[in-house]
DNA sequence: CGAACGACCTGTTCGC
DNA sequence: TGCGAACAGGTCGTTC
C-alpha cells in the first residue's frame, strides 16, 4: 500500500516526532519478523527514505531498515495509554516519551537491523531529478509494458500501482507500450509528470483510496487528485471518454485510451 | 537475461 | 442475510 508518497510523509512526521530521542525497548509480536534486536539507550539520529524502504539511523551507526509492503502502518501514541494497542500490531518502539506503533494485517512488512557501513548503491530520489536518459537507458531490451516497467524499484524506487497509473496519464502514454518503444522525449515527459505528481503526493499526505493513514491516524487527500486510478467507466478529466481498466503485470491498471498514446 | 506466475497473508467488497 | 470468489497500495522465488 504505502508508494514512496506515503512513505516519505512517515519519514517526514517520524523525523519530527522521534529525531534525537532515546530508545527505551523495540517489542516485536510477530514471529515472522524475527526476535527483536536489543537497541536499550540506542539515539535516533536521522530517518531516512530509500524508495520505499524506511531507514531509522541510530547513534551507533546501524540502521533500522523497515518496508510496510502493502498493509504496514506506523502509528505514533502515548505510552501512557498503551493498554490497548490497535489489531494487528506486530512491533512498538518505545521512545523517552511516546511509543510508534507498528500495525500490518496482512503480515507482509519486514523489519531489520543493518549494521554500520552497509549501504547499497545510492538510488535516485525521484522527488528530486528523474533523469530521462537513465530510463530510456534501462529500458533498452525491456519489452514489457511500460506500466510494468514504472514498478522496476531499480529503476523507478518508490513507485507504485496508483502513481504509475497517474504518470503514464498525465503523460499521455498508454500503459501497453513495450517500455523499449517509449521515446526520449516521451521519457522526459514522464519524469516531469513523475517529480510534479509524486511532490503534489506528498504535499497532501499521501493517497487514502481505502485505508492509509499517517503517522497521527489522518487520511491523506491526494486521492482528490486522481484522475484515472480506480476510476473506470468515469470520464477522463482530459478529454471525457471512459476510463478503461485492464489487468498488467498481475495488476489493476486504469487508463483513457483516447488521451494516452 | 527477461518475463510470467504463484506464493506470501488477511481483510473487504461484490455477486448470487 | 449468508457465502464464496475476487480483489487489494508490494515484492520474491521459481520456472520457462
């Protein structure tokens, strides 16, 4: 569920909320995310954001790596009230002062502890400076759909389902094209619309199209933004014919094949 | 090497 | 109302 929109706006409240604090205790209740590691008196020096990956770096050097998949949520709260934890609640980690609460129902989020000077490559912050040429270069032997394409977290990290259906719109390139085939200068446009509508995300807090929340239990508002994901049948904002859906890559993938080329 | 597909889990929604 | 099927924001491993 969380697409880097989401995740970077947990980034954002994280770093205001727990940045310089002491950590008391992580309790993990899942079993599939292994027995917690011991970070007693451990300092939160920095949150960082890797595609969708979580990053919580503490004073000791090692990183506290956290991927929410599609379900995970982190919730911060006073640990005062903490005798009734929400369902599903698969960690906490308690701080100097509050507690952030992490809830997955489904069970696919991962949790890891990564020691000092481990980092892979640095991948490009696509808020940042989508760099056309990269694309066209790493999509030089793809033939799949360039909607498929969009979610190689390689080449793309941080995207995801609902963004890359909004790109390739607001783009004008219809989701089936052999990635190969997209041009340079459709590429370029695509990074445009990719930085302009991943920022535009962010700005409202992420997508609630069902059941995303931020850290402080709030709905996000981009989904007042969207223009064809989960809106088949609806006009298309462009031009006003219906918005089709279809299925790529194993995913729902909604577009108006008038408008995209 | 690239691509398709099932697996991993559980909750919600839809159709009959 | 009840029940099963379909579907869901993401990735990974296996197979072709």
């Amino acid at each position: 569920m969380p697409e880097l929109p989401e995740v970077e706006t947990l980034r954002r409240q994280l770093f205001q909320e727990i940045r310089g604090k002491r950590i008391r205790t992580l309790a993990v209740y899942d079993a599939k995310l292994g027995p917690a590691p011991n970070l007693e008196g451990r300092k939160i020096n920095s949150i960082r954001r890797q595609g969708k990956f979580l990053e919580i770096v503490l004073d000791d050097g090692s990183v506290l790596r956290l991927h929410l998949r599609m379900t995970g949520r982190l919730f911060r709260c006073d640990v005062a009230e903490d005798t009734n934890v929400p369902a599903h609640t698969r960690f906490r980690l308690f701080l100097e002062d509050c507690e952030i609460i992490g809830v997955d129902p489904r069970r696919f989020a991962t949790l890891t502890l990564e020691q000092p000077n481990r980092h892979g490559p640095n991948l490009p912050d696509l808020l940042k400076n989508p760099d056309p040429s990269a694309f066209q270069q790493a999509a030089r032997k793809r033939r799949l759909a360039a909607k498929v394409f969009l979610l190689d977290q390689a080449v793309f990290p941080g995207m995801g389902n609902i963004y890359a259906c909004e790109v390739l719109h607001s783009a004008g390139v219809d989701p089936r094209r052999p990635a190969s085939e997209v041009t340079r200068e459709e590429w370029e446009t695509i990074g445009r619309e990719m930085r302009r509508i991943l920022n535009l995300a962010v700005r409202c807090r992420g997508t609630s199209v069902s059941d995303w929340r931020d850290l402080h239990g709030n709905a996000g508002e981009f989904q007042h933004h969207l223009r064809v994901y989960g809106r088949e049948g609806m006009p298309c904002p462009r031009c006003g014919s219906g918005v089709e859906r279809i299925v790529l890559g194993g995913r729902g993938t909604w577009f108006c094949a008038t408008c995209q080329k």
